[in-house]
C-alpha cells in the first residue's frame, strides 16, 4: 500500500446540496422490492445456476412475497431465454408477479431479449447502457451525445415493438450504468430524453433505475445524488425512481436506506447481498432493519432458516455464521455479561408490549429461530450463560450463590478441555457435582414422625456400603435429619434451605419437586451447596441435604464422565 494514497486515488466530488431535505426523514414504509438473484446474483456464481435451480430458487422469491423479479439476461445466455420461455410458457408466473429481464442498448440484442418475453402477461424490459467519462471515453469512444443517443434509439425500438403486442402489460426501466460515476447534469440529460422518448405520463410510469453499479463513496454522498435527481428530473410523477447499490465500500444497505430517504421508491438487490465483487444490497437485511423500527417489510422471512439453507443449495455460496439477522451465530451469547442482560431482557420481556431485550434488536422466533442455541457456553462465558441453559433446557432455578459455586465448576471443566460446552454436557456436569450418588452417604429411606417439639424423623443411610438407620428431632424434615447425622458421627451446620417445583422442562419430564441445601463443617472451615430432584418435597429434600454433606467433607475431582460429555 502506499503512504501517501492522494498521489494515486482522488476523493469522489460532494453534490452541491446546501438544502437537503433527506436528513430529516425517517422510513416509515416498505420500497417495491425487486429481487435481481437469478440474473445479477447468477452472474456473479462461480457456477451459474441451471434452469432446475433457478425455478426452485423463482418459487421461493415468489413465496417471501416479491413482486418484481429479474429472471434473467436472456441475449446472453441459452439457458437465460429458455428459462425465461420456461417460465411464461409453463404457466409458473403467478398472477401477481412482474417478470423482468436485462438487455443492453444493441438492436440484436433488445429483439431476442422481447422474444423471450412473448406470451407473458406483465414484463419489464430492462435497458442499460454506460453513461460514465471513463466509460464513454475508453471503452466505447462516444461523445455525451453519442451516448444519449444510444439510449434513445433503443428506447424507440422498444416501444415500437411492444406497441404492437398490447396483450402484454409493458414496463420500460432505464438504468444509466455507473450512474454513480457519472456527472450528474449528464444522469439528469440522458433520463430526461430517455423518459421523453418513452413517452412516460403517470398513466404509464416508467422505471428510472439509478446503480451505484461501483460504490464510489459514502452513502450520504450517494443519498444527496439520488435526492439531486428527484427534484430535477422531468416528468417526475410519471416515473418510479428506483436504486441499485452494490457493496464495494461495505455500504451498500445504509446507501439504500438513505436513498429511500432521499426520494426513491423501488430498490433492487439479492437475498444475503449476492453479486458481482462485494455484491449488491442485502435486502434481507434492508427489509429486517424495517421491521426491526416497527415498519412491515412486505417480505416474509418468518422462517429465515429454510430460506437461507434453500438459498445456500441454490447458489452454492455459504452464508457467514456472523451474517446479520439470519447467520446461525447472530442470535448467539458466548460472553458472560451479554448473557446475564439477555437471560434479565427475556425475564422481563414477558412483562412488556413493546420488544426490549438487550442485545437482540428483533425476537429470534419471529424469524422462526428457536430461543435453543441463544446462549452457548465457552470460556467467556458466565453465570448468566449457565442459569439460562439449565432454566430453559431443564427447568432447574439455582439459587445465586449456588450458581456462583456451581460456576467456578463449569470454568475449571472448560479451562481443561478448551472447547464450548453444550447443554446437555452442562446438565451432565450438574449431575454428577450435585445430584449423582457417588458419596459417601446416600440417601435410602426416611420416615417421619410428630414429636413433642416438632418433627422426628427415622433417616435410612448407606454409608461405606451398609445400611444405617438414625433417628433425629428438630423444628422440620431438614432440622431433624441433620440432627440424626450428628448420631452417626457427621457433624454439619445448615445454612440455607431452598424447595421448589422443577420448572416444566422441554422434554416434557414428569413433574419433580428441587431442593438446595446449603451446609458448612462444624469448624466453619468449608461450606458447599447439595441439590436433590424426587417427585415428593420431602425425598428430594434429604437427597439435596445428603449431596451437601458428600460435598462438603471434601473437594472431588471432576468425574471422568462429565468430561467426556463436553467434548
């Protein structure tokens, strides 16, 4: 790279716009969408599409709701004009949909491109041809003139020809090519004399469509070039001024959103921005970026998944796991504190009208994406992270400080093997830290009985593999069987107690009674959480007592079970 980029590269001029009215307004109603996938986002695949593709992929755009689609460049291409005859011959238009096709300013060219259009009942006939300096001057050697002209003569050819075939409906569209390029007295010359040799009244609008074929700078530049145009353009009510934005400086959705701002109507681009180099406007995005402001997109991505696989399929281009509102990472925690603020956002969200979750600017499921893989544990990760995974995967409320002590578990486990932890690997960890039955005392049987002070309980232990029975007394279940350790030599101190119903969980388990004791050695020398799960309070009660008691005399290793489970 060079250190001085001014020597080889020069700032794109800014439009002389002193009274810009776009800063201003706000969006507050979807574009006419035009879906250009099968013909500009074809031409831009290392493999183009075969025709059983792109009817598969013309099926699923006419599912999501467009109702303009480009389907293809016909005059340069056999497999473009037989899928276009394909098309209009076999019936699979729906009544609704507008199909367009592409053809350059050349006589051959336009002709064959009106044949593969015969027979259809709505069709745009989509005309370019270059308008900018460098491209009038190297590649084609024409004067302005030269190139207006160009223009105009297809136009009137086109025209001439659909007016004897009224029994189609026929839209012209313009596009000056590299019209972010060109000097923008040119843009307004040559649309104006392309708009009059058309004929345009608004009894019938064309399309006046403005590429930023090559993104040449920031989007408020290009937003003043398209509000320029809106307020000198002759005819203006007879046309519908339309945007191409493609994607070279990374720019492309905030170019097409200010855009619209600026006076557009219409917008073309691809589904996930497919297209030549960087690619054109990603209308999923630029149509979830509505929705997201509370303004229906007309477009129907509720099971953004499916669209995406049929897409990938389709194309053969992979869509990245960061990609915004639909890869399979967006809607993803890692990090701790981001967990902890959605796993509170969701909480409260049940409470509220209005969608308001912290770091989730639309809700997962309204693009069909289930709440399952929101929040992934890994090292980054936190408390928050785990108390969500085990409350929506197993019903399973910790109580805070149990979690915390739970926590430095998960961490240790994930420092040893390196890798993300998945839920079920979670519960398994849980399981054999707090619920298994691989102390020292086990839980076997109890009865309970009233006393004079309260409550009495008969507490049936294995311990060291036999059978011990002891008998306590104390204000409860749990008081008493703490006493009835002390007769077999345990001596604890309770210092919390915690019951509560398991949560319904997504297995559909049979309902079962949680409990969490909290104990500490007599010489207050450690304290440790036990948790216990039984359909009866009482049963689950003592097994959360009995884990606190195997806990608390000692650390234990990580059993070789939970780390096979999280690899």
């Amino acid at each position: 790279m060079l250190n001085d980029p001014s020597r080889k590269y020069a700032p794109f001029p800014p439009v002389d716009l002193p009274d810009r009215q776009w800063p201003g307004r706000r969006l507050s109603a979807p574009p006419i969408w035009m879906s250009t996938d099968l013909r500009d986002g074809n031409q831009a695949l290392f493999e183009p599409m075969d025709r059983r593709r792109k009817m598969t992929l013309f099926r699923l755009l006419c599912d999501i709701g467009f109702k303009e689609i480009e389907v293809g460049f016909p005059s340069a291409s056999q497999t473009d004009y037989d899928f276009v005859r394909e098309l209009v011959e076999g019936g699979h238009v729906p009544d609704d949909v507008t199909l367009e096709v592409l053809t350059p300013a050349r006589e051959p060219l336009i002709v064959r491109t009106l044949e593969s259009l015969q027979g259809a009942r709505r069709a745009i006939v989509h005309l370019y041809n270059a308008t900018a300096r460098p491209f009038r001057d190297i590649v084609f050697g024409l004067s302005r003139e030269g190139v207006t002209d160009l223009a105009v003569q297809a136009v009137r050819l086109i025209r001439d020809w659909t007016d004897d075939r009224p029994e189609t409906q026929w839209t012209l569209q313009y596009s000056p090519e590299a019209f972010s390029a060109t000097e923008l007295d040119f843009s307004l010359a040559i649309c104006d004399a392309v708009s009059a040799a058309w004929g345009a009244t608004p009894g019938r609008r064309m399309i006046l469509n403005l590429p930023a074929t090559v993104e040449m700078a920031t989007p408020n530049v290009f937003a003043d070039q398209i509000e320029w145009m809106h307020r000198h353009l002759e005819r203006r009510e007879s046309l519908i001024l339309s945007v191409h934005p493609h994607n070279d400086r990374g720019s492309a959705v905030a170019a097409a959103e200010l855009a619209l701002m600026a006076g557009a109507e219409r917008v073309e681009g691809c589904l996930f921005g497919n297209g030549e180099r960087t690619g054109n406007v990603d209308l999923v995005t630029l149509a979830l970026n509505l929705y997201s402001q509370g303004v229906a997109p007309g477009l129907d991505f509720s099971d953004i998944g499916r669209i995406a696989r049929a897409v990938e399929a389709c194309t053969g281009l992979p869509i990245h796991p960061r990609h915004p509102y639909v890869g399979d990472l967006v809607f993803t925690a890692f990090s701790g504190s981001h967990q902890d603020a959605i796993k509170k956002g969701l909480a409260r969200q049940a409470h509220e009208r209005l969608w308001n979750v912290p770091y989730l600017p639309v809700d997962p499921a309204d693009l069909g994406r289930s709440y399952d893989a929101l929040i992934r544990l890994n090292s980054q990760s936190g408390k928050g992270g785990i108390a969500y995974l085990l409350e929506n995967r197993y019903g399973l409320v910790l109580p805070r400080r149990l979690l915390i002590e739970f926590s430095r578990e998960v961490q240790r486990h994930m420092d040893r093997l390196g890798t993300e932890i998945s839920a079920p690997a979670l519960w398994t960890l849980f399981h054999e830290a707090y619920l298994g039955e691989r102390g020292a005392v086990r839980y076997a049987a109890h009865d309970l009985f009233e006393t004079a002070n309260g409550q009495g309980i008969r507490l049936g232990v294995e311990r060291d593999g036999q059978m011990h029975w002891a008998v306590g007394e104390g204000n409860g279940p749990i008081d008493a069987a703490v006493g009835a350790l002390r007769t077999l030599g345990i001596e604890i101190r309770l210092l919390s107690f915690e019951e509560r119903a398991l949560r319904a969980d997504r297995r559909g388990s049979a309902a079962q009674a949680s409990a969490f004791v909290e104990v500490e050695r007599e010489d207050a020398t450690l304290a440790c959480f036990g948790a216990g799960l039984d359909p009866n309070i009482v049963t689950a009660s003592l097994k959360a007592l009995l884990s606190a008691v195997n806990r608390v005399g000692g650390e234990r290793a990580a059993p070789a079970h939970a780390q096979a489970a999280g690899a």
